[in-house]
C-alpha cells in the first residue's frame, strides 16, 4: 500500500513544479543505461524473483495486475490516438462551432457527446486533455471526461445484459451518470478556478509537421498516462487480493452503508466501465439503489482515475475534483434510484 | 527517461501484448475477445517507438545532438512503472487465478432465464460447470436426474480440506473473475492437489451447501470417476459474454 499511495503523490509533485527537475538525480543521457541493466538485472534474477512470488497470494495479485494493465491498455492506446488526433489534425475553430458559445449551455452538450466516445474510462482522460489543450471550456471537457465513460453503448448495452430483469436499471445508470456529469460541469463554472488544472508542461512541436506532433503526442500520453495506470493497477490489484469479501455480506443489511459500501467498492476495485455491470449483478445481497451507486461512481471516480487524472490535469485538480465527484455521484445515484428503481 | 528509453519502453510493452496476443497467453488475464484490440495496440505501440526513435535520429542529425537536450523532453519518473508489467508479462507471466482466488471469492452462480431440455441421446452428457450448478439450484436437477454428466474444472479445497470443482467466469479481465463452485461427493480420489484440472464423471445429487464466504448456494456432484486433464485453452469461463 506504501507504494501506491507515495507514487502518484510524488510523480504529481513533479509535474506541478514544472519540467525543472524532472531527470532528479540521474542526468538525461543515463536513462537508456538504467533500463538496460535493469532489463539485465531482471533476467538474470529471474529464478529468485520467481520463487518469491510463487505464494499464492503473490500470485493472484500479479495475475490481477497484469490483468488490469493488458485489459486497459488498449482502451489507453485507442483514446492516446483520438487524443493526438484531436490535438493535431481538428482546429480549435472546430470546438467553437461544434459547442454552443455559453459554457453553461455547453456543459450538458458535452456530456451527451460522451455517448459517442466507445470505450471505458482510460480512453476518456487523455481524450478530456486534449480538448482543454484545444481551447474547449474546462467545464465541458470535464462533463465529457465524466459522461463518456458510463453512457456509451457498450456500456449500456454490457448493463442491459448484465440486468436481464431490471431493464430500468439502464435508464437509471443514464440518467443518474448525465446529471452528474452536468452538474460537475456547472459546479466547476461556479467554483472552479484555472490554477488548479495544471497540466504538465509538454514540448511543443510548432511548425515541426503533423507526423513529429502525432506520434509525439502519442509517445507522451502513453509513457505518462501509463505509468499512472500502472499505479492505478497495482492499488486495485493490491485491494483484490487483500480485502477479505466476507465484510460485505455484513454492509448490505444496512441501506445507508450499503449504499456508501458500494460506492467505496467502487473506488476501490477500479473495474473497467465494459466491466462494472456484471460485478454489481453479482452484488445481489445490495439492493438495486446501493448497485446503481456502483455503476454511477466507478466510471466517474476510481483510484486508476485519479492517478490518471491527477497526471493529466494536475494534483490538485484532482484532489478537489475527486471528492466533489465522489458526494454528487452518491446523491444523485440515491435520488435516482428513490425515483427510478 | 529520456527519448531513447522511452522508445525501447514502448517497442518492448508493443511486442509483450503482440507476444501475449499472438499466443494464448492474453487468455490468462482478458476475455478472448479483446484479441483483435490487443494486437492492433502493439502494432500502434511499436509504430510509436519507431516515430519516436526515427524523428530522435533525424533530430539528432539536423540539430546540434545537446541542443536543448536536457529539460521538457523527458517525462515524470512516473513513467519508469511502466516496465513494472512489461516484466511481468515477458519474464513472469503469471497463470490464470486459481484455487485461491477461489477460495477467497463468494459463488456467483446466476439464474438463467430458462432451462432448455438437454439432448437426450448418449450415455454421458458433458456439461459446462456453471450450466450443471445453475440447473442444480435453480431448476432442482430436474433435466439432471438419471444422467450420467461429465464436467471439467480445477481443484480447490476449502479450510476443511472438502474438495470443490470450480471453474472462473469472467466478463472482461481477470480483475473481475468470480467462482463458480460446485461440491465433490461420491467416489473422490484420495489425494487431489489444488489447481489441478479434472475431468469428473458422476450423477446430480440434490445435496446443497452454502458457500462461506457469500452464502451463495453450491450445488454437489455424486462422482462416480475423475481423470486429470490438460488446463483448457481458455481457463475461464466466457460465456457471460455471449
């Protein structure tokens, strides 16, 4: 657990202090170095290492992690492409017209916009960072960051299937998942203040052709948003492998801390958004209300999300937003479900 | 980390889950379907690190080699985790979850929406693991009694040391995989070892426990023989997905 928390903290630091001190102790021209011997040094320890990790519980964990890395990867690579693509190849004046000129009015036609956008939630963070690159108000690019995740098709077509009896529960997941998203996006224009989305310094490939700034781009967001996946994946495989699933059956008694212990979970396991809906069927001992929280929280706010979020934009842009998203996702998901479930 | 290493970070992670795509090793960690996305983002990942490395080389060649080397060009030590699954992938490759998660994991047995009557030709009907447990439960045995049923799962014994047959559904990786369980009664072999795959022969018995760890229902097989198999190609199961 050391690991995972220092980790994003740390690298979060680093950003928002600029490119300065980015190389830390070891100058530039090393690093093709340390990773030949670090390659080198895996090999030749790989019988010890092995060993080490032949207990059980070792093993589960590895097998998760890797799991969650190779499963995110490509919704990483698909949303890196359409993220450089925006960033080199569709003008700023495009998002100007394509977007009503009031934010206010611009928030809900992001959100719904999130639809189009197939894939889970690692697609969605590079793809929000371009767009405030490319000059859309940060209020729509977060409604977007918030919505594309949980209401495209696939998802809601993986949540139908996955509640073959409780077809509401796809309208519910809709409904509940845009209006946050919309409100998130209302409550920034209100509240939010530039400084605190900071986004790393990136080098700008001006006047150097379109082939240098699309792979460029490509190059840094999976190098970056990767690495912070890697975090993501190491807390959610840490948490699988080590909380013990009995403490739920005690939590669904209660209809408040079923709801909170759900939307915890959420958090917690960082499930991919194709994913989630088959997990909260299995939920069965919750009551539909508690597992419409889960399916509401997990695509928004997760902690391979805020790692990644917190490398995109800033950490302390993420250490406010996650919260705000994390209270609005639960009361909505509950008001929603009082009405709809 | 400077372009150049993260050119070789890049190739080496394309080339893992070209490596892991083109074999059935991604069957270990995701469902089969992810195959085509899996092998179209290693391809894109090795395209990247050969931009990266050729503009790096053209650069080098144009510029000055230290011109304005040094600051903006590298990225957060956050990136060096990335080799952290590349390790795990190329040199470890950890096997699919086993007995333990198993253990530690409640039953996710699931009602279907019907039972359709089961072929009737034939001695012995082979049946999928979790079809035989939700029949069991859910439809009482009724398609079940009198028939000779053969199943294909992996060990995994509980504290007591009771063996069960058990078989990981996934819907998307194996972060979500949850047990199927169903008892061994009968004509056990003496000594079964966790994680070794079975083929077990036996008849519906309508004797029921309650998995410990969800009060999930598990239903038993009365086994009349069992035979160690190969693991199968796909050691989950998928068909939640269809």
């Amino acid at each position: 657990m050391a690991i995972t928390k220092s980790a994003p903290s740390r690298a979060a630091h680093t950003d928002a202090s600029g490119d300065g001190d980015e190389g830390g102790p070891q100058p530039d021209s090393k690093s093709p170095l340390v990773l030949t011997l670090l390659l080198v040094m895996a090999v030749l320890l790989q019988g010890p290492v092995r060993r080490a990790l032949g207990a059980p519980v070792m093993q589960s964990w590895m097998t998760v992690f890797v799991a969650v890395v190779v499963q995110a990867l490509p919704f990483l690579v698909l949303g890196v492409l359409l993220s450089a693509a925006i960033a080199v190849f569709v003008p700023p004046s495009f998002f100007a017209r394509a977007l009503p000129g009031r934010p206010a009015l611009a928030v809900p036609v992001a959100s719904a916009a999130g639809a189009v956008l197939p894939g889970c939630e690692c697609a969605s963070v590079p793809v929000a960072g371009a767009l405030v690159r490319r000059g859309v108000t940060p209020a729509a690019a977060l409604a977007f960051l918030l919505s594309a995740p949980a209401i495209n098709p696939i998802v809601l077509t993986a949540t139908a299937v996955a509640f073959p009896r409780n077809p509401e529960m796809v309208l519910a997941r809709l409904v509940a998942s845009l209006l946050v998203a919309c409100a998130m996006g209302w409550l920034w224009l209100r509240l939010g203040r530039a400084d605190w989305l900071r986004p790393p310094a990136r080098t700008s490939y001006e006047g150097q052709g379109k082939g240098v700034a699309f792979w460029g781009s490509v190059r840094h967001d999976v190098m970056h948003a990767g690495g912070f996946l890697v975090v993501g994946a190491m807390a959610a495989a840490t948490l699988k492998a080590v909380v013990p699933s009995g403490w739920l059956r005690t939590a669904a008694d209660n209809p408040a801390v079923s709801v909170l212990a759900l939307a915890i979970l959420a958090v917690l396991l960082s499930i991919c958004s194709e994913a989630d809906a088959f997990v909260a069927a299995s939920l069965s001992q919750f009551s539909l209300t508690a597992r419409l929280t889960f399916l509401v929280v997990g695509p928004m706010i997760d902690l391979k999300l805020f790692a990644m979020q917190a490398g995109t934009f800033g950490r302390g842009f993420a250490l406010r937003f996650a919260p705000a998203t994390f209270a609005l996702a639960v009361g909505v998901s509950v008001l929603t479900g009082a009405v709809l479930l | 980390m400077n372009r150049q290493a993260q050119s070789a970070v890049l190739f080496l992670l394309g080339a893992a889950l070209l490596h892991a795509g083109l074999t059935d090793l991604y069957l270990r960690y995701v469902k089969a379907g992810l195959r085509p996305m899996l092998l179209a983002s290693g391809a894109v990942l090795i395209a990247a690190a050969l931009a990266t490395a050729w503009y790096e080389w053209r650069r080098g060649r144009v510029d000055h080699p230290d011109d304005d080397h040094g600051h903006a060009h590298r990225e957060p030590r956050v990136s060096w985790l990335l080799v952290l699954p590349l390790f795990a992938l190329i040199l470890v490759a950890p096997p699919a979850l086993g007995s333990y998660s198993a253990m530690h994991t409640g039953t996710a047995l699931q009602q279907s929406y019907g039972y359709p009557a089961l072929p009737a030709a034939g001695r012995t009907l082979r049946l999928s693991l979790a079809d035989y447990a939700s029949r069991a439960v859910y439809d009482h045995g009724r398609s079940l009694r009198g028939r000779q049923i053969r199943i294909t799962g992996f060990v995994a014994l509980d504290r007591s040391g009771a063996p069960y047959l058990v078989r990981m559904a996934l819907n998307c990786c194996a972060a979500d995989a949850q047990p199927v369980k169903i008892g061994l009664t009968g004509r056990i072999p003496p000594v079964l070892q966790p994680d070794t795959w079975l083929e077990v022969t036996g008849t519906y018995t309508p004797r029921q426990t309650k998995d410990p760890v969800n009060h999930g229902p598990i239903p038993f097989l009365k086994v009349t023989r069992a035979a160690p198999v190969h693991a199968p190609h796909d050691p989950y199961d998928e068909t939640w997905n269809t």
